[in-house]
C-alpha cells in the first residue's frame, strides 16, 4: 500500500457549488506587489508540486470558507472524500511595542500614511519595518504553522497551499489584512496613528487617520442651524437644480471598479464581469424613473389650484 510509505496517488477532488474563486488570471493569483510578495515569500519557504496544485484548487473553487482574525487564520477546502477539509494558519504577530515602534516611523512620512490609508501598500514599506528590527511578511518557516485534517503527509499540502493563494489575492484587495494576521486591526492601526500623530505633532497624519475612521470633525465654521421655527417645521423651497444634472454614468459599475473585486467572491463569472451588466441595464430605467416622478411633481406644483 502506498499510504504506509508516505505517498498517496493522486485523486481528483469532489465537484463544488458555491466556492471561493481566485479572481486572478492563470499566472499569478493577486496584481499588486504586496501580494506578490506574499506569494513568492510561501514559494521560497515550500517550494513543490502541491503549490502549483493548490493554485488550481484556488482556481476552480474547492475553498468554501475562510476566517481572518488576528494571528490566525481558518478554511475549509473540499477535497476528494466527502467531508471538506479544516485548514488553519498561524501566523506569528508582532508585539505591541513592535507596533507603536512602527506607527511612529510612518507617522513622520505622510506619504506613506496617504498610500496607506488610499489602500496601496507603500513600494519601501519592508524596509521601514526591517529598521524597526521586524518583518512585515514572513521569513522563516516557523513564523508560519500550518494543520490539514486532510491525510497527506506533506505540510503545507495543497488545501493548505489553495487557501495560501486566496489569502493573496485578498491582501491585493485590502492590504490591511496583511497588518491584521501581523496583529494589528485597521481600526487599531487607526486610532494608534491618530494618537501618536497628536503627540508627536503631526497633523497632517492625524487628520487622515480621522478622515479613514470617520471622525473628521465638523468646522466651527459651518453654517450654524436657523433658529426659525415656520423655517424649521415648514422648510424652504427646494430649488429646480437640487439634484444637479442627471444622466447616465459615462463608465458603468465605476464604483465598484473603483473598490475593486467583492471579498472571497464565490460566483462563476468575475465579479465585475457579472455586475457590469446589471449597471447597465439599472442605470436608464432609474433614469426613465426619475425624469418622469420629477415631471409629474412639476407638473403638479404648476397645475392651476
């Protein structure tokens, strides 16, 4: 039997309904550098056959779940037996002084800070953290831990090696997680570079922590609520341009390109693939819809008493 010698023949994994896609194309999963960088980091630290075949069962949506939390994270992959597989990775975090130490260098660069809070993981930011004495990714093989209820011998195997990938292509979206399995939450990262901007000094980084929490505080200068009370019960008129010019958007779906692919998407085309249509379609009926309820209201508004 070959099992008693550590080998297993390989088997074609059970069909899956609803599972994590990577979104990617065929030669790499995420298109970012972070993301990159994250791959190449498990390809130098487990090198082998079961990466490229964790990659295909990224590809193919064998992941039907997957859990982030601090340190940690947890999935579930369907294999070739019926009951799917429990994956986790630990990662190693960084410890609190680890942390402030790193904020404060990146207080005092507000570009850094500006990429960061943007969503871009800034190009030297390794270096920042190598000064520092830390390791944004990780380096040794005992920074990561892997488990696999699955029976194959070899650690990471590709349940394990699939879910490395998607993890990947998810940091592309939000690079913050990357923080998040280092030990720190985006609000965390937050409310830590708020607080050592204000007593280092540094408004401009403290505002854009603000702006990211949504807790830009409001002017003084503001213009301050009427007092009137037939204003306040009655209102005023409401002007013909309230709403500006209306028309259909020149790029379709221009929000959600802009916020890029739906977390851990699960559908059998490209996210943006399947909702542009949808904006296309939305976007003249709720145009039609609100010509002909502004029409009417005029309409009613001239109409002899």
């Amino acid at each position: 039997m070959y099992w008693r010698y550590g080998y297993f023949t390989p088997s074609k994994p059970r069909a899956v309904r609803g599972g994590i896609k990577a979104q990617s194309g065929r030669r790499a999963v995420g298109k970012n550098w972070w993301a990159e960088r994250w791959n190449a980091v498990l390809e130098e630290l487990y090198a082998g056959n079961r990466l490229t075949r964790g990659r295909s069962y990224a590809r193919r949506g064998q992941v039907l779940r997957i859990d982030i939390e601090k340190g940690m994270v947890k999935g579930q992959v369907q294999g070739s037996r019926s009951r799917p597989y429990d994956v986790s990775i630990r990662v190693k975090v960084m410890s609190k002084p680890g942390w402030k130490k790193v904020v404060k260098t990146l207080s005092e660069k507000s570009l850094f800070t500006a990429k960061l809070l943007a969503g871009e993981m800034p190009q030297d930011i390794e270096e920042l953290f190598k000064k520092a004495g830390l390791s944004l990714f990780p380096e040794r093989g005992n920074d990561l831990k892997t488990e696999c209820s699955c029976p194959d011998w070899a650690n990471p195997c590709k349940h394990i090696a699939a879910v490395y990938y998607l993890l990947g292509e998810e940091f592309d979206r939000d690079p913050f997680l990357i923080f998040k399995l280092r030990g720190m939450s985006r609000k965390e990262f937050v409310n830590l570079l708020s607080h050592i901007s204000k007593t280092a000094g540094a408004p401009k980084a403290c505002e854009m922590a603000k702006s990211l929490d949504g807790h830009t505080e409001v002017s003084s200068t503001d213009e301050p609520i009427s007092s009137d009370l037939k204003t306040y019960w009655d209102g005023g008129e409401i002007p013909d341009d309230l709403f500006g010019e209306v028309s259909i958007p020149r790029v379709p779906a221009a929000l959600a390109k802009r916020l890029g692919s739906f977390p851990f998407w699960r559908g059998e085309e490209q996210f943006l693939e399947a909702i542009e249509p949808i904006y296309e379609a939305a976007s003249p009926r709720g145009l039609d819809t609100y010509i002909g309820e502004y029409t009417m209201a005029v309409a009613e508004d001239n109409a002899p008493a």
